[in-house]
C-alpha cells in the first residue's frame, strides 16, 4: 500500500475515533534528547531523555529515559534493545507512578529522489511493568499492583529535503511522521487492542550531519477503556546527536 493510501485511511480512522466518544483536549509541550553513538561497524549505543509537561511550564507530566544497544546489519536496517524508565504524574494522588519497560525495535530506511528524501519504518515492542499508585487509608501513596502489557508501535517517518545553507553538510527538511501504538493480549493498563496514536508535522535542520534540530505539531490522541478518550495538542522540540567513531563514515540519514 502506498504513503497516500495509509496516510488516508489513517485520517479516516482519527476521524472515526473522534466521534466515537467524548474526547477531552489538552495543549502541552514536548522535548526530547536522542543520542546515536556508533562504536563499530557493527555496534552501537542508544541513549533518550524526554520531558513532557502542560503548555503553561506549571505541571511536569511525565520524564522518560531509554538506553540500548544499536546493531547495524547494514546501511540502511538497525536492530536495537534496551531498557525504559518513565515516571508518569497520577493527579488524583498528587504523585508520580513508575514504569519499567524492556524495548526491542527494527528500523529499515529507505532513500528516494536521488538520496535527499528519506522514509522510515520502524516497529517496536514493549514489555510493560507498570505501577498503580493509590492512597491508603493513612492518605500515603503506596503501589497497589504492577501491571504487565506487551505494546506493538509502528512508525512511519518521512523527511522532505527543502534547501542546504553555507555548505553541503547543513539541510533543511520537513517532517510528516505517523505512529500506531497497539495492546497485545489481555492486560489491566488499557484493555483496547488500539492504544494510540501519534501524527507529526514539523520543520528541521541537520547541521554538519552530526546534529539534528526539529520543531513541529504532535497530534497525540489516546484511547481509554474505563473513560473518555484523550486528545493532546503538543508543540514538539527535538534535538539528535549522531556521533560516529568508526573509520568508516557514511552519511547519516534524516
């Protein structure tokens, strides 16, 4: 199927998700630090902060660490694993829970029109550890259960060339990514086989080829088996770091 045909019928599922129940809409901000280090031909090192808080700088909602270890079957395909920390603020107890969370991904790029054009596949599965915080009847927070989920996400990136300044190694670029998050088997996390769903479009630059900057939209909705679905509205800001210490260095893509 091609890009038109899966951004269409992904337009037409949001669509169909919005009027299916009430959906509450929220703004927030979104950063993010993506470090890439290839030690070798063959291997590498992944390293991930996120913060994402409200659009009023006043609530801090979620911190999210990853780090893995890159495998480099060729240029174009990586296979990668690691681990995830994230601590998610739970308003109805004032207090943050805690997510443990093994990650196994495949990513395969694929360059068009003459190399300056990049569309990205990459699919990710999660082995999910989550804490449900509650209160006692002391008022103390304390963790009732850990609650297993395995999560499947696909994601498809695309990455438009738009111009070069100073020189050869400095591009601009747009962005139009989507991501599908879906819930495998029975689980008490969310009980819906889809979980989410994240469409991006945005502007970035790639300086020396060492240094991504991007800004963009995040559509972020989120379905609920117990309640009402959520929509965010997020303002994106992004920064990777690819750093290659291999004698053999080829261009890195978008």
């Amino acid at each position: 199927m091609s890009l038109k045909y899966r951004l269409i019928l992904g337009s037409l599922f949001l669509v169909a998700q919005l009027f299916s129940q009430k959906t509450i809409h929220r703004q927030a901000l979104w950063g993010a630090y993506t470090g890439q280090y290839k030690l070798s031909n063959q291997f590498g090192i992944y390293l991930e902060f996120q913060f994402r808080g409200d659009s009023k700088f006043e609530q801090n909602n979620q911190n999210l660490f990853r780090i893995g270890g890159i495998y480099y079957l060729n240029k174009n395909t990586t296979f990668t694993t690691g681990y995830g920390l994230i601590k998610t603020f739970k308003p109805s107890v004032n207090e943050f829970f805690t997510e443990n969370r093994a990650w196994e991904q495949i990513q395969f790029n694929h360059n068009w029109a003459n190399d300056l054009n990049v569309m990205l596949h990459r699919f990710r599965l999660e082995q999910r550890f989550v804490d449900n915080i509650i209160l006692n009847v002391d008022d103390e927070v304390v963790v009732e259960a850990t609650n297993y989920q395995n999560r499947l996400r696909y994601l498809n990136r695309n990455t438009f060339h738009l111009f070069k300044f100073n020189n050869d190694r400095n591009k601009t670029y747009a962005i139009l990514q989507d991501e599908l998050f879906f819930n495998l088997a029975d689980n008490k996390i969310n009980s819906n086989f889809f979980d989410q769903n994240r469409f991006l479009v945005g502007f970035g630059i790639n300086y020396e080829d060492t240094i991504r900057l991007e800004i963009g939209y995040l559509n972020h909705f989120i379905t609920s088996s117990s309640g009402n679905d959520t929509m965010n509205h997020i303002i994106s800001l992004s920064i990777t770091h690819n750093l290659n210490y291999t004698s053999n260095k080829p261009k890195p893509q978008n």
